[in-house]
C-alpha cells in the first residue's frame, strides 16, 4: 500500500473505494496505522495536475 493508492473493499455487504491518505506510528502501542478516506464513485473526479497549480500552489501546500 503506498500513499494515493485506490482500492475497492468489501465491508457489511457493501463494496467501498477508499484512498490511502497516509500512515503513521500509534504513539502508545507501536502499531502501524492508516489513514484512509472514503471515495464516492459517482463524485470522483480525474483532473490533471497541471490544472490545480493555480489553486492549490506548490508554495503553500507541502505533502
């Protein structure tokens, strides 16, 4: 799994798409864990990169 990866699950009958946000330590236990968000198939939205430069500017957003 890495980060910005799109898989599809199937979880209490229902097939989800979720997204890899990112990952971190538990501070407590250790434990790997993952952030994942929730993709709605019929807002999804494929926009090349070069079109958000104007919204979202390199300078003000680091990931």
């Amino acid at each position: 799994m890495n980060k910005g990866d799109l898989f599809t699950v199937f979880v209490d009958g229902q097939t989800m798409t979720v997204c890899v946000l990112g990952f971190y330590s538990e501070e407590y236990s250790g434990e790997e864990m993952v952030i994942l968000a929730v993709i709605n198939q019929d807002n999804l939205v494929h926009i090349p990169v070069d079109d958000l430069e104007p919204i979202f500017s390199p300078k003000k957003y680091m990931n």
